[in-house]
C-alpha cells in the first residue's frame, strides 16, 4: 500500500485510505485508483477518481476528525494487503488496531463487532470530543440524500450541540445566560 490519503464517503465525511496495488485489484477506470478506504473501523477496496483523492499528513487530522496517530486508517499494520479478502475487513479483523481511536479511524467514535451463530453486530460508540464543522462546500444535497444534518460534527457525524461535544466552559456561560 502506498501514500496516506484522505477521501470522503457517504455524507462528506473524510475517511483515511492507502492506495492498493493495481496488480491486486485489476485495471482502473482512466482517472481513478483503487484505495483500501477505513469507514468506521471497516476496510473497503474501492475505485475513485484521482481528483477526489488528497494527500494526509498528521497535521490536517484534526481538521479532517481523523486520528493522528494512523492517519484515520485504523490498523498500524504496514503489512502489504496481498488479496481482494485480506481488504475487505472489520475493525476486529485488523492485524494491529490504533490505540487512539480502537482502529475506527477516528479518535470520537469506537467499534465494536460482535461474531456468533446467529450472526455479526456492530456497536457504534461515540465518545465526548469537540465539534469539529463541515468542511467549506460541503455538498448540502449530499448532507440530505443521506439524512446527514448540515451542521454535521466530523469526529462523529451528529449534529452540532450533541451532549457529547464538550465545548469550551466561556460558551456554556453565554448559553446559560
């Protein structure tokens, strides 16, 4: 896997990726490459265009609600992804998890998945953190599509105002005014 990168998925919310090899996963459309993409502690291979794909250093992290210290990839593991099943996989299937952010990619939110006989379920935890805005031209008919709150937080996809988004002690004094 090369590079770190950041692409949105979904809502615009920002996701880390490494590019996949193209002998892994067979040709790409002209002006698109394959990325290992982290959703939320899951792992997808997918295709896109090269213009939608940013270069991530550790500094635009926190902007973006991505953790720090994996690049809002989630597994520390530089192991080379060798198969189409080896990345595809869930936040307990990653060889080695951040400590940061339990290997979900974001230090807000934890994932937790449940295996038994009657099937998987997921659990996802978000946990207190500052707001953290969209991001400038954030598409609003994308926000809707998915039922995304425009003033959606991009450490955990609520609304701005959530319980959990700690805010500074002076701005609870002029609420509660």
């Amino acid at each position: 896997m090369i590079g770190r990168y950041w692409v949105t998925s979904g809502p615009a919310l920002p996701c880390g990726a490494r590019r996949l090899p193209p002998e892994l996963m067979g040709p790409s459309n002209p002006g698109t490459i394959w990325l290992d993409v982290c959703i939320l502690g899951t792992h997808l291979p997918q295709m896109y265009k090269e213009s939608e794909v940013r270069e991530l250093t550790v500094e635009n992290c926190s902007r973006l609600g991505i953790c720090p210290d994996c690049c809002g990839f989630g597994d520390l593991s530089n192991e080379e992804v060798t198969g189409i099943i080896q990345a595809t996989r869930s936040v307990d299937e990653l060889t080695q998890p951040c400590s940061n952010c339990g290997g979900s990619g974001r230090p807000a939110i934890r994932m937790t998945v449940k295996r038994n006989s009657g099937g998987i379920t997921a659990y996802l935890n978000p946990i207190p953190h500052k707001y953290i805005p969209p991001l400038d031209g954030t598409d609003t008919k994308m926000l809707t599509l998915f039922g995304a709150p425009p003033d959606m937080c991009l450490g955990c996809g609520m609304p701005q105002g959530e319980a959990l988004h700690d805010e500074p002690k002076e701005h609870k004094k002029a609420q509660s005014s």
